[in-house]
C-alpha cells in the first residue's frame, strides 16, 4: 500500500516548476479574471501574473467568483461561465470579494518591489511562498498524476527562512 505523503513529497522532488491559477471572475464584459503563478525551483523565483487588473473586477456588472476553482500549471479550463462563477451555491468560505482582491494585490506589489521582510538575499521565503500559493493555487493531493501540494514543493525545495510578517503588513 502506498503512503500518499511520501509520493507526494517524491513527486515536489522531481519537479523543476510548480504553480498553478485562480479564477477570480468575470469583467463586466464578461472575460474571465485569472490569476496564477509560478515558481521556479533552481532560483525560488516566483512570478504572479493576471489576466486583467484586478480593480476590474469592481466595476459595476462585473461578476466575482463564488467558490474557489484553481487549475494546475498546464492545465485549461473547459467549464462554461456560470459554472466558474458559482452562481448557485452557498459561500464555501473561499467566495471572491474586495478583501481577496486587496489580498492579492499585495502580493503582487511585493513580489514588484522584490525587498523586505518576503525575502532573503532576493528569493521568496518560505512563509511568502505559503502566502501566494494558499492564495492561488495550493496544489493537489492525487500523487498517481504526478501532483503534489505547496507543503511538499516547501519541504523538498528549501525556501530561506526569514523574519515573520502578515500580508496586511505588506504596503
């Protein structure tokens, strides 16, 4: 019988790029919002892109997400809009709204400034990476497709350890 935890952190081993994106909603013209990430495991370097500015999605008839749908690096979505959106379900405690969109900004604008308390010697640490991965993309338990999660890629590829700080700490 195969232990989960071990392949898992055998398959965060074997990989050279982890990451994955977020769907966040739809503009009032209705394009959807993603965003996603990457992080490069031979620099630590992390990159966050989207597919819109994120205040779009403030904007009147605009259209937040009302559960959580992320999809692996690599992977494509083929579900239509009003599945994306949730449209008809209850608030699973990971619905989109001006505070996720606040949240997420400061990531990208640290990541943009590239100093301070997210970073050793000029690589994300260890608690900044669990910040933008549990934000955007947290990975998957399913060890037989070669996934794996954020806490595996964290142990196997050694993130600096650096001081604490909060997100909200983040200007």
């Amino acid at each position: 019988m195969k232990n989960t935890r071990i392949e898992l952190l055998k398959n965060a081993e074997k990989l050279n790029i982890f990451g994955g994106k977020r769907f966040l909603g739809l503009t009032p013209n209705g394009k959807e919002v993603w965003i996603s990430f990457t992080v490069a495991r031979k620099t630590g370097q992390i990159k966050i892109n989207t597919t819109h500015q994120l205040d779009v999605l403030l904007l009147n008839n605009a259209k937040l997400a009302r559960r959580r749908i992320t999809i692996k690096r690599g992977n494509h979505s083929n579900r239509p809009a009003n599945e994306l959106l949730g449209l008809n379900i209850k608030n699973e405690g990971s619905e989109v709204n001006a505070t996720t969109l606040e949240y997420l900004q400061k990531l990208i604008t640290a990541f943009e400034r590239g100093y301070g308390k997210p970073f050793v010697a000029g690589k994300p640490t260890s608690l900044m990476f669990g910040y933008v991965s549990q934000a955007i993309y947290e990975g998957s338990c399913n060890p037989d497709n070669g996934d794996t999660s954020w806490s595996y890629i964290k142990k196997a590829w050694g993130f600096p350890i650096g001081e604490y700080f909060t997100v909200d700490q983040l200007l």
